[in-house]
C-alpha cells in the first residue's frame, strides 16, 4: 500500500507544479502587467546573452593572444637549445681532439718504451732478436 501511496503523491505533486506552471503561463500572456513582466524577463535575457557573448569574445581574443605568446616563447626556446647545441658540440670536439691527440702521444711514447725494453733486455747469447 506505501507504493500505492507513493505513486499517487507523485501525482498530485505534479499535478499542482503544472497548476503553478499554468497560472504563470496565462498571468504571462493574458494580462497587462504579465505582458510587461515578460517584456522585461525578455529584455533581461537579452541583456546576459550580449553579456555573455562579449564574455566569450573576450576569452577566446586571450586564449589567441595567449597561444601566439606560447608559439614566440616555443620559437625562442629552440633558437636557443640550436645556440646551444652548436656551442656544446664545438667544444666537445675540441675536447675529443685533445683527447685523441693525447692518446696517440701515450702510444708513440709505449712503441719507444717497447723498442727500448726489446732492445736492452731481448738478447740471445749477447746479439739482440730481430722482430
């Protein structure tokens, strides 16, 4: 019996709303002053929608500006990491350089160390070994 209850509670909750509803629609439409009501509720309306239509124009004139402020900032950026990627590569060969240089100076002087061991201590019965 509650669903029975319920349903029918539902009924008449909706039955009045669509009364008030109703009421409010005649005032609007049949009445003097429900006319100059709703002259005013357009007005207002009309009023918040340019409001809201400059609104938006505002936002997407910042979002533009916003979007060409990020494309010069992303142009900088890689203007500089390019700057800086030819600076780090110049002095990474310059490094490199100064490293093989070192490098092959290590081994000239190994080869003469290598001649010199060879020459003083590979001897047989007091004649040096030829390589």
């Amino acid at each position: 019996m509650n669903e029975h209850d319920g349903k029918c509670g539902n009924f008449w909750l909706g039955f009045f709303l669509g009364g008030l509803l109703g009421a409010f629609v005649i005032y609007l439409l049949g009445t003097k002053e429900g006319k100059k009501t709703l002259e005013k509720i357009v007005d207002r309306a009309e009023l918040y929608e340019e409001e809201l239509e400059e609104k938006v124009a505002k936002l997407q004139q910042k979002g533009e500006d916003l979007l060409e402020e990020a494309e010069e900032i992303k142009e900088k950026v890689i203007q500089e990491v390019t700057s800086s990627k030819e600076k780090i590569s110049d002095q990474l060969v310059s490094k490199m350089d100064a490293a093989l240089t070192q490098i092959e100076d290590i081994q000239k002087k190994g080869v003469a160390l290598t001649e010199e061991v060879h020459h003083h201590y590979f001897k047989k019965n007091g004649k040096k070994l030829i390589s």
